[in-house]
C-alpha cells in the first residue's frame, strides 16, 4: 500500500480558488533523499500570484 500525505493542489491557473488541500502519493525515495514531517506551513502573500500565470 503506497504511503501518501497531504497536500496543496494545484490543477490549473487561477486565483487562491483554484488550490485545495487533498491527498497525494508519496513519491518513491531516493538513497540520498530524505522524508520530512511538517508540523506547520505558511504561505508568502506574493505565492497567490504564480498560479494565476504572474502579478
């Protein structure tokens, strides 16, 4: 069974409607990777405007 974690989606270009939060596979590791948990996360207001395609 494949692990997954939540996630902020991004599916096509838009305002802040366009993300949802949901659940995603984790992708397979690499030896010199490593898994972080997060506890916590914000977001830079300048963020909103990469998928709307720029300011």
């Amino acid at each position: 069974m494949k692990q997954t974690m939540k996630a902020a989606l991004l599916t096509t270009f838009g305002g802040p409607d366009v993300v949802s939060i949901g659940e995603t596979a984790l992708r397979d590791m690499q030896p010199d990777e490593a898994t972080v948990r997060i506890e916590a996360a914000g977001v830079n207001p300048l963020d909103k405007y990469g998928p709307a395609g720029g300011p």
